[in-house]
C-alpha cells in the first residue's frame, strides 16, 4: 500500500483570512534559494517528470512559476504512470502548495520526489507526497511555521496568530505522517525554522535516500539574469522589503517601466511601503538590474 493513502488531506483551512495578512518566505530561506543551481534550460525532461523548479505560484524571476494548474495538466497527461518530481524550490503561496500536495496524493500512479536543490516552507510539504523522497547532493528541506507578512495594531495581530493556528497544526500533521515524529519535536522544529541536510532529512523520515541527480547550471543568458534577479529579490528581502513590494519592483524593473524622475533621484517608485534603507538599497539594484536586462 502507498504511504500516500496515509497522508492527512489539507482542506479548506483558508476561510475569514484577516485583511492585514500576505504569506511571505523568510530572507534567510530566500538567501539560500540564491545561490542554490538552476535547471538547465535546455532540458524539458522526461513526458512524465513534474518539475517544481522555482517559486510556488508567481514566479517574479521568470514571470512564470509552479501552479496547482501546471502540475494538474502535467498529471493528467501521465495518465495512470508513475511520475517524477524534480524539486528545487524556496516555497511561495501555501495555498498554490497544498493545492499541489493533494494532487500528487491522490496520483494513482507512483510519485518519486527528487530533492535537486532545496525544498522549503511550501514546497517541502509538497516533497511529502512522494512515495519516495530522495535528496540530491548538498540539498536541504526547510520546514518552518506559517511565514507572513501583517501591518495592523494590537487586535489585527491578535486576529492573525489565531488565523494562522491551523495552517501550523495542518502542516504538521503532514510531516507527523510522513516521518512518525511526536508532535512536541515536531513543534520545536516548525517553531525554530529547521534547515534538515540530507542525511538529517533521511534519518528523521523525511527522506527516504540519496540520489545522484543534480541540477546543473543553465550556462546561458537568461539563466544568469534569473539566478542574478534571485540575488536581488534575497538583499532586498534581507532588507524588510515586503514580498508583494519585491514582485511589483521585479516586475518594473524586468520590464523597463520605471518612472524617470524617480530613477533620477535615485528614490525607487515601486518601494511602497518598505523601510528606508530597503528603499536605497532598491534603487541601487534597480539601475543595476536596468543594464543586466537591456
């Protein structure tokens, strides 16, 4: 029997969400992202390998990214065959994650989880689907409690903490069920936001093994402008740079729309409601990013 037909489903825990809140990756997962290799752009795989390469949802680096639709169609067209998912992912909207995680639960065929790079915050509770999880060389899964980003006064983040309560005891379930941890070791991982290494990974039962499958470097032009944007995106995040403020920024400048006059105060249009110094860093990045996408 599959381990699958034992994993908890994650229903719809996303209701009354406060107005306050945005889901966010923590600075120190988006940093390790940064400097972690990039599929070659070259390779489309195999009919039935599922690629979970990049953000979960939008993808500010790419203008693409992984969807619970994209992942849908991929599993459609493999009909009742195993499957493989490459991984290599800092995570991104948990509802696009656990939209995905169902659907490789409930795939009729085998489901093989390769760990290429980094699965984190979201993405690691898609790596629980497999039957098999097997991690790359040097690849990390993160695991952490429900990360967002709030503004608001005492009531709204009142309001948010108890919101948040079940996302937290969801996610832990999932990964209670995988690996057969008590729910106390559990908590003070999720608690204290665990990088788990490969044999760490193996032999607390989120993995299953190792493999020998790497991601290599693209060795391209649009690969380096990717993993340099993903340097930017993890500084300005480094910053307190708000997630949503970073896409709109990513955005503008990716597509040369920037207005001029701020440019030339140096004073980035697109820097909202983020701090100071987040704002001066920004448009430092931003006239060098205006010269890396020309």
């Amino acid at each position: 029997m599959s381990l699958r037909t034992d994993l908890p489903e994650i229903g719809n825990i996303a209701r009354n969400a406060p107005k306050a809140l945005a889901f966010d990756v923590p600075a120190t997962v988006t940093s390790r992202y940064a400097e972690t290799p990039l599929a070659a752009q070259d390779d489309d795989g195999g009919d039935n390998e599922i690629r979970i390469l990049g953000d979960i949802g939008f993808d500010p680096w790419s203008g693409g990214g992984i969807t619970a639709a994209s992942v849908e169609d991929q599993l459609e067209h493999a009909g009742d065959s195993d499957v493989t998912v490459l991984m290599n992912s800092p995570g991104g909207d948990l509802f696009e994650g656990i939209a995905i995680y169902n659907l490789l639960r409930l795939h009729s065929g085998k489901v093989t989880v390769k760990v290429l790079g980094l699965a984190a915050s979201a993405a690691s509770v898609i790596a629980m689907a497999g039957d098999v999880v097997e991690m790359g060389a040097g690849s990390f899964i993160m695991i952490h409690n429900a990360w967002v980003c709030a503004c608001g006064n005492r009531n709204d983040f009142r309001a948010i903490a108890e919101y948040l309560e079940p996302f937290d005891a969801a996610l832990r379930d999932v990964y209670a069920a995988r690996t057969g941890l008590p729910d106390s070791e559990l908590d003070e991982m999720l608690n204290r936001e665990t990088f788990l290494d490969a044999k760490t990974a193996i032999d607390k039962g989120f993995a299953d093994g190792k493999t020998s499958d790497t991601a290599p470097e693209p060795g391209n032009v649009l690969g380096n402008q990717i993993k340099a944007k993903r340097a930017i995106d993890a500084a300005l995040a480094s910053q307190g740079m708000p997630r949503s403020e970073r896409r709109r920024l990513m955005s503008e400048m990716s597509s040369g729309k920037h207005d001029a006059a701020a440019s030339a105060a140096g004073t980035p249009s697109a820097a909202g409601t983020a701090t100071h110094d987040a704002g001066e860093l920004a448009a430092e990045l931003r006239r060098g990013l205006s010269i890396l996408t020309k």
